[in-house]
C-alpha cells in the first residue's frame, strides 16, 4: 500500500502527486490518497479510471477524503501490453513516415504530366510494404482528395488500412472544397504541424 | 436599457435616439506564464462585453495590481499586449488606474456605443432558430493542465491564440442579420451560457454535443481528471435543468469547462444560417466556428443535449 497525501492542496496538484505515484509503482500494489475536497476526489478518480486502475472513495471527515485505488498492473506493463496486443490482432504496415503533397501536380515542368505522376505517385504508395501512417495534404493538394479527383479509391484503400489521411481546412476553404472533401478528415496547422514533427520521415513527391 | 434580472454582459445608456453607451469592466489574475500574451487576454477578454451587445469598444481605461517585488518590466509587457489588442479593437486608450497587489491583475474598463436598435440582448432566442458559437471551447481544462505541466506545448498554444482572439470580426460578420439573441462564453461555461439564455427566453435549447468545436487535447486532459473547481461548480448550478441523456462524463466537463475570454454564442433565425457561416469564413476567424444546435419550444428541461 502506498499513500499519497494531498491534504491541502488545490487543483490540480492532487491530480499530479497521484499520477507521479502510479508512475513510480513497480509492481502491482494499491493506492491510498488523502484528500480534502470532493472536486480532488473526482479528478483523481477521473485519472485513475483512465489509467485502468479500480477506484473506490469515501469520505472520512468533514474536510477529508481518501480514495482507494487497486492497480492490478503498473503503468509501463499496461503499455507494454497495448504494444503486444496490436502486433497480435494486425500486422501493422504502418511506420511512422509521413506524406506530405502540397500540389495536385508532381515536379515542375508540364502540368498535364504532372498530374499524372502524381497519381501515379499515390498509386505507388499503395503498394508499399510498409504503409506510412498519414498522409497529409495541403494547398493544391486538397483538390487530391476532393470530388474529381483521381486518387480517391487509392486514397480510400489506404484509410481502410489505417493510414490517416488528413486535408488541410483553410485549403479546401480557399478553394471552395468544403463540401467537397470525399476522403479522409479536414486537419488543421496545428495537427499538420504536430504530425511533421512525430515523423521518424517525411516524404514529398 | 437592460436590467441585471437576465445577466446581461454589460450596462447600456441611451444617450440619444440613435446612440447607446455600453459600458463594462472586467479583469483578473494571470491565465498564462507570458506576461504580454497575458496583457492580450486581459483585453479581449474585457473588449468582449462589448462585442456581446452589438456594440463598437471606442474608450478603454487600464486597471491594474501589481506588486511591488516584480521586475517593472513585466508590468511593461502586460501593458503592452492590453494596448495591442485595445488598437486592434479599434478602440483608445486613455490612460487608468493602478494599485499596489500581492498578485498582478490586469483588466479594462470599456466604453463603447451601438444604436439601440442593434443591441444584442441575451435573451430573445425564438424557436427555430440555431446556434452559433465562434470559438472552440476548453481554455480553463488546458490552463489547467498547463498548472499540473502535463499540457503539450501545442495546446497552451492554442488555447492561448483562442482567449487573445477578439470577437470583433465575429460580431462584424453577424450585426447586419436579425441576431435574437447573442452572449459571450465565459465562466460559467457554455452549458452555463446557454441556460442563462434558455431560461430568459423560456425556451429549450437542443445542443448537439459531438458538433461543438472543442480543443483536441482539452477532452483528453478532461479524462485524466484536469478538471477545474470551476466546471464542478456550472455543473451544479444547473444540470437539475439539463437532459443529458447518455452524454460521456469527460464531453459534460469539457461543456461546463469555465472559459476565458471565450466566444459569441448567437441565436439566429435558421433561414440565414448559410450565409451568416459565409460571411463568417470571410471574415477569417483565427478560431473555430461551430453551429451546436437549435431552439425549439419550452420543453420539460431548459437544456437538452443530442449526441
């Protein structure tokens, strides 16, 4: 048993000394925070269930409570575990490589040839061993994914195998494709820029 | 002009036939660690009350606490991001009030004007209208989740670019449409918003709960218990009132989540809808804009959430 007093503190520390405690276990053991107030015993009782664990409370005073929580797993095997099972039920194709087209047209030069590399480009992706796990599309690229294009059935194999296909909003705004989008789901800078950065690699026809 | 009896967001004087003054102040106690994007918070924060009546801010006063260990140069900064964003209003500044404090606060007294025939009043929302809400929700959730320091780096940015975004091009690109009724989200958090507006129009709002524009990490951050005391208290207040069906717990918190400076929530009639969203994209709004739900008659709950 292992006790974690926050008495006194306010939110959201109760929340972080209990997670840093859970963090720390080595092996599967139980939880006793002390707290004083019923908004601690709902956070932590928020956090605890989300992290698996088995969570009871009960009020001791008039300012005290004490949750109990029954970890049967500490935190590293959980994740371990959720690692296992997905090579078990899939095979997972996907790295963490990232596509990034920015055009409807691959390379510069003659645009009619353009569009049909670049379709020639997706199709190419198709067929990798190991899928990448989003491919994003910004600028011209929206119109790739949008009504009209010619990728879309290769572009909706590959989201039924997982690979995240992601358009730019403000790009399908501009062009007038809201509407349009007949793949994938509508991103924005921020998630366009948080999945560059995760990417073990980038590729850009 | 209106009485305190439906918690409007401002007080507003006639002048003449044509002109009204709104006036309003508000600040309060840092939300961010920058003290200049602090600054810029505090303002649009108070600038907003305007916004929410209809109405132009022209006159802006500072009010500040500040102690006297701090560097003078963070005040500076605060200063500076208020100035800012009051420039941005197209309001001025000129000049206001300052007082010793153990911790800093920052706010405005504004003063602006609208005919009286333009005022946006809270209550009025009529059944078949929609409702239009032109920021996404989940700023007090992420701040915080930025005090625990379990917050990415991308979500205190975004949650910062969203409280220091002004209403201003929002309300622009709605005051020329037959607006029944409008508000600003703030601390009692949209659910709280909308029940105030509900019950002063007696009607019942239907809230699509899976179309309200949120922050993405701000319902993952609702799961892990960074919940503030604040949303606990909305909830309180007033889920009696509320048919939450089989609504998930972490979409309540995130629906009662106190924000700051948050955005418009207006109630339009629904044959304008489709343009009243044009006009907005136009005006390029640095947030998200979310249509999340409809009026209908009074029903048994005040509020009634669809998944």
């Amino acid at each position: 048993m292992i006790t974690v007093n926050a008495m006194g503190d306010a939110c959201p520390i109760p929340v972080v000394k209990t997670k840093k405690a859970m963090q720390a276990m080595t092996e599967p053991d139980t939880l006793e925070v002390l707290v004083d107030n019923e908004i601690a015993v709902q956070n932590v009782t928020k956090m605890a269930k989300s992290s698996g664990g088995d969570v009871t409370s009960e009020k001791l005073g008039e300012k005290e409570f004490k949750i109990v929580i029954k970890m049967s797993q500490v935190m590293s095997e959980l994740k371990a575990q959720e690692k296992e099972e997905d090579v078990d039920c899939m095979p997972d194709r996907r790295k963490d490589t990232i596509v990034v087209i920015s055009s409807d047209r691959m390379g510069s030069g003659n645009d009619e040839l353009g569009k049909v590399l670049i379709k020639g480009f997706i199709f190419a992706v198709t067929q990798l061993d190991e899928l990448p796990k989003a491919i994003l599309f910004y600028n011209g690229g929206a119109r790739l994914t949008s009504e009209g294009s010619d990728s879309l059935e290769d572009l909706k194999g590959l989201e039924a195998q997982g690979v995240e296909i992601m358009t730019c909003g403000t790009c399908l705004d501009y062009y007038g494709l809201k509407e349009k989008l007949r793949v994938g789901s509508v991103t924005n800078m921020y998630s366009i820029v948080e999945t560059m950065n995760n990417a073990g690699k980038i590729i850009r026809p | 002009m209106v009485g305190i009896e439906t918690s409007d967001d401002a007080a507003i004087y006639k002048v003449t036939e044509d002109i009204a003054m709104i006036q309003t102040v508000d600040f309060f106690t840092p939300v961010v660690d920058d003290p200049y994007t602090f600054g810029q918070i505090a303002a649009a924060n108070a600038l907003s009350d305007v916004y929410a009546m209809g109405g132009e801010p022209k006159v802006a006063l500072n009010i500040v606490g500040f102690p006297n260990c701090l560097d003078p140069e963070i005040l500076g900064e605060i200063l500076k991001g208020g100035a800012d964003k009051v420039k941005e209003a197209g309001a001025v500044l000129v000049g206001g009030h300052s007082v010793q404090d153990d911790e800093p606060k920052y706010g405005l007294s504004v003063s602006g004007f609208v005919h009286p025939d333009k005022i946006f009043k809270n209550y009025g929302c009529r059944p078949g209208d929609v409702l239009i809400l032109t920021k996404q929700i989940g700023s007090g959730i992420i701040n915080t989740a930025v005090k625990a320091e379990m917050a990415s780096a991308l979500a205190e940015r975004e949650s910062a670019i969203v409280m220091a975004s002004l209403n201003k091009k929002a309300k622009e690109a709605l005051e020329s449409y037959p607006v029944n009724a409008c508000t600003d989200i703030t601390g009692f958090g949209l659910l709280g918003h909308c029940m105030e507006m509900a019950s002063a129009s007696d009607v019942t709002m239907e809230i699509y709960v899976h179309d309200v524009a949120y922050m993405k990490e701000a319902a993952d951050y609702a799961k892990m218990g960074l919940v503030p005391a604040g949303t606990y208290k909305n909830r309180e207040h007033s889920i009696e009132l509320v048919d939450a069906g089989n609504v998930d717990e972490y979409y309540l918190d995130l629906l009662y989540d106190p924000q700051t400076s948050g955005g418009l929530l207006f109630s339009l009639p629904e044959k304008y809808l489709s343009e009243a969203l044009a006009d907005l994209k136009e005006k390029k709004l640095d947030t998200e804009v979310s249509v999340i739900g409809r009026v209908t008659e009074k029903k048994e709950k005040f509020i009634c959430l669809c998944p």
